[in-house]
C-alpha cells in the first residue's frame, strides 16, 4: 500500500487499515520464535560467555 502522497493524516490512517483488514492473516510459525539466534555457550564463573 503506497500512501506517501497521501498528506492528510486520518485519511492515510483509514487507508492503511483498510488495506490491513484486506490482506490475509499471517501463518502460524513454524519453530518458537528465537530458535534461529546464535546459542551462547555459558564459561565458568570468572570469565565472560563466548559466542
């Protein structure tokens, strides 16, 4: 939705809802959210975590 000509600011709100309410629910996820990060590994109690 391209609503940078649009100047007024209501009216480009209603236009972006709209056009939310159009398009089609996002899918479920398929893996828990995060599980893509990089793991930290966890060192002894002196020093600092190492990627």
């Amino acid at each position: 939705m391209d609503t940078r000509k649009v100047t007024n600011k209501a009216e480009r709100k209603e236009l972006k809802r709209a056009a939310r309410k159009k398009r089609a629910p996002k899918p479920k996820r398929t893996d828990p959210r995060g599980s893509h990060k990089p793991k930290v590994k966890k060192r002894g109690p002196g020093g600092p975590a190492k990627r």
